[in-house]
C-alpha cells in the first residue's frame, strides 16, 4: 500500500499588493460578537478572530524588529473600535515604548490613561483580575453563567474589556514585578473569558525567559510574525513550528488555533483618524 505525500511550497510575490484596513473592515456597530482582524489570507480574504471563543480569547503575538507587529496592534485595535461603541467596549493599552498607540491616547474607548511604566503595568493587572472577580459576583447574584447572559438580564450593561499588552518583555527584567505579571495573566487566562476580558500579548523577543510556560499555556490563540530566530518561532507556536523566522516581515504572519496553521497578511492603516461625539 501506497502513502502520497506532497510539499507546499511558498513563493514571495514580486509584485506587493497592500491589505489596505478600509478595503476589508468598514464600520457598522455589533454586538453579538467580538471579532478581532487578523489578515488577509492567499485567497484575498479577510480571517478573524472571535475573543468569546475558548480557542481564540486570549492571544500571545510575537515578531521581532520590522515584522510589522505594531501594524498589526493597531490594524486589530481598530477593528475593534469601528464595530463597538464606548459603552460596550473598553480599551487597556499597555506600551513602554510609547511610540505604538499615540493616536489612542484621547479615545474614549480606554478603560484607563494608557500605561507606560511597570508599576502601573502592574497596578492594571490586578485591577482586571478585581474587575473578573466582581463580575462573577455579580453573574452568582443573577444566576448568570456569562457576560452574554448577564447583559440580556441586566438594565445595566457591562462592557467587554480588551487588553492590549505591548512589548511584554520590558516588563519581565526584575524577579518581582514577573512573578506577579504571571500569576495575574494565568488568573485571567483562565477564567476572565466569561466575564467579558481579554488579554492580547505582544513581544519582539518571545524567548523562554521572557514568555514562560504559564504564559504560553494561558493565551490559546497566536500569532507569529518574523521572528529573529528558529527557537522565538517554536516559543510562540510550539512543538516543531520554526516557519515564522523565515517569514518576509512587513506584516507576513502565521495564525494559529490548535493544530491549525495559516499563512496571513495583516491590515495595514496609513492614517488614522479618530472621531467621536466630545
């Protein structure tokens, strides 16, 4: 008996064509679901992600210098904010460089002034894991399994939270200030799902000091960009996956959900240009 096996075989495009953010999102507000872009895959179309499934509620990103991470921070944040008003979404913004999310700095989608220092890193952390646990308290008192249920019962909605955590790493260099990041991610990865809060963490340097095997195992969805190496590649994608250090850069990513893996172009934004009601 006979077993075929074939070889895909990935070739760059000379000629660039950009997924340009409007020609696949336009704005229109939802409520039943929370949808996150991800890129456009080789037959032109649009894939996203959906944070109130298991499989896809919490996400580990990383790429190193010139990956296109960033693009792709801000392609997904405002893919958010064109389908959520501010009354049914809030934004935690984490960014120590302080050059990712500028033009968010004002928005009234933020659950806090966007962060740029550890201690309030820190600080936020654990206000979301307080926030988690009183939601559930609430969910008890309502005889609620979830934030979905909740609202349909509740006058008083309570808005889904999306935490966007830039540049993990810088976070992680003192004993301390890791241990209680870990154990506020693992809190959260696990449980806050159901009470409507999400973490994104994002990384240029995904190594194994820095994205630990309790982070790893409590953010299910990834998504690789260029990576400077082989190992950074298998730390965000497990098991053998060393494809993401041969990526092209500029926004050329692998998404992946369980055991299934795809080849991703992200959103690019040129200009962004918030409005809203003062």
């Amino acid at each position: 008996m006979s077993v075929r096996t074939y070889v895909s075989v990935y070739l760059p495009r000379f000629d660039w064509e950009v997924a340009k953010f409007s020609d696949y999102i336009q704005p229109g507000e939802t409520l039943e679901s929370v949808r996150i872009a991800i890129g456009v895959n080789l037959d032109g179309k649009l894939v996203e992600a959906d944070l109130s499934d298991p499989n896809t509620c919490h996400f580990l990103v990383g790429g190193t210098t010139g990956s296109g991470k960033s693009e792709f921070l801000r392609s997904l944040l405002l893919s958010l904010l064109v389908r959520h008003s501010p009354a049914h979404l809030k934004i935690a913004l984490v960014d120590p460089k302080r050059v990712t999310f500028p033009e968010f700095e004002r928005m009234p989608w933020l659950y806090s002034p966007v962060v740029k220092d550890p201690d309030r890193a820190i600080e936020l952390m654990a206000e979301l894991v307080a926030e988690m646990e009183f939601r559930y308290q609430l969910f008890e008192s309502a005889s609620c399994a979830d934030i979905n249920a909740y609202n349909l019962k509740s006058v008083k909605q309570l808005p889904r939270i999306v935490c966007i955590f830039d540049e993990y790493a810088d976070f992680m260099a003192e004993k301390e200030s890791r241990t209680e990041l870990e154990q506020s991610i693992k809190r959260l990865g696990a449980m806050a799902r159901a009470a409507g809060i999400h973490l994104i963490v994002a990384t240029q340097r995904p190594e194994a000091k820095v994205v630990t095997p309790i982070v790893r195992s409590n953010l299910p969805g990834r998504v690789a960009l260029r990576t400077a190496s082989e190992a950074d590649s298998v730390i965000i994608l497990g098991g053998k996956q060393t494809a993401a250090a041969y990526l092209l850069g500029k926004g050329d990513l692998l998404y992946q959900v369980g055991s299934q893996l795809q080849r991703l172009q992200s959103l690019l934004t040129e200009k962004i240009d918030l409005y809203w009601d003062k």
